[in-house]
C-alpha cells in the first residue's frame, strides 16, 4: 500500500482520525508513535564527504558564528557529510557555510574544512531546494528524523512554505517513515506526513 496522498494527510490530520491517532497529531507525533532513532544520520556513499581541519568545530542552526550551538565535532579530521551551502558570517575571509547531515545536522563555517575551495564544487546552493507547504499548523522541527529527537523550531500556520534538501528513514507518523530535511525557514528534520509532496519519499529528493 502506498504512502498517503496530500489529501489522504490532511483529511486524516483535520478529521476522522481515532482519537489515538487525533493525540498523536497535537503532540506532532509524540514519543508514542515509534521507538527512538539514532540522534545523527550515518555517512552516505553518496554524500559529499570531507573533514574537519580543526578540533572541536561547532555545528550551528544557521550560517552564522551568532546562532545556537546545536553540536561539537570532535578531533580534527572527523568526517562529515556535506548536503548543501549558504552564505553566512565571515570567518576569517570565507563567507561559505556548509549544511551537514551526519554525524549531527547543522551549519559549519567552511574555513574549517577540507573543501580545499569555497563553495566546493559539485554541492549544491541551500536556496535551490523543492518547497512544499506544511499540512498541519506549528508543525516540529527536530534535530533528528525521529519524533523523539529535541524540538528546534515550531513552523507557522497551515500552508507555511519550507524548502527540502533531502530525505532520511524515521519514526513512523501514521505509517509514514519518510523525514524531510528542510533549510529554511528553519534547519532540521520534519515528518514527510505532514508536507504536501503527495508520496513520500518525493521525486527528485535525494537521500540525505
């Protein structure tokens, strides 16, 4: 059986849901719905792989030196993953900053990695993602594709526009397990049940 339709979401999300299901949607899918997931994506052979030039690089919630601290790497030459870049701060010079999926999601100044250039080549621009619409008001965005993971932001009303990077296997919301990375107008991970993409996960959306 294929995953539900925008209509079959949103039909289930306003109305006619058991109540189990009607608490699990006010809660956003909570603790419930499935059993915790790891809190960081594993590296994929796909990925744009580099490492860190120092020790202790900071993971941020968006491209600045100014924004909340979501994670610390470790030594130098941890490896991270590389989905996408934004301009952000300076850092020393270098305005590129870098979106990271594993091993924690979050923005790293590109000064302190092994890009060798900045933007690097073959990555795409945060900014040129698929958008799609939330079905559901004040709909969680987590740190990781679980419905578990720490809440880091809380989107705005029915319709709100969120741009997509890429997909990852969660927690089950309603027998849907596919979690889409967004960018903007937040950073972090939000149930594919909730976004109107029609099916999940949504063509042309690699994943993370």
């Amino acid at each position: 059986m294929g995953r539900p339709t925008g209509i079959k979401r949103l039909a289930l999300a306003a109305a006619g849901a058991p109540l189990a299901a009607a608490l699990t949607m006010v809660m956003l899918a909570g603790p419930a719905a499935a059993a915790p997931q790891p809190a960081a994506l594993e590296l994929q052979a796909s990925s744009h792989v580099y490492s860190t030039l120092i020790a202790g690089l900071h993971v941020r919630k968006t491209p600045t030196t100014a924004a909340p601290v979501l994670a610390i790497l470790g030594p130098a030459g941890t490896k991270v993953s590389v989905d996408c870049w934004a301009r952000g701060s300076s850092v020393f010079g270098d305005r590129i900053w870098y979106l990271i999926t594993a091993p924690h999601t979050g923005f790293v100044a590109g000064f302190y990695l092994s890009t060798g250039r900045d933007p690097a080549a073959g990555i795409p621009s945060c900014t040129a993602g698929h958008v799609f619409e939330t079905l559901i008001a004040r709909l969680h965005v987590r740190r990781a594709p679980t419905t578990v993971a720490p809440v880091l932001a809380v989107l705005g009303p029915f319709g709100t526009k969120v741009t997509v990077k890429c997909w990852a296997p969660g927690s089950s919301v309603f027998g849907d397990k596919i979690w889409y990375l967004i960018v903007t107008p937040h950073t972090g991970f939000v149930a594919g049940f909730y976004l109107s993409t029609g099916r999940d996960p949504a063509a042309g959306i690699h994943r993370c």
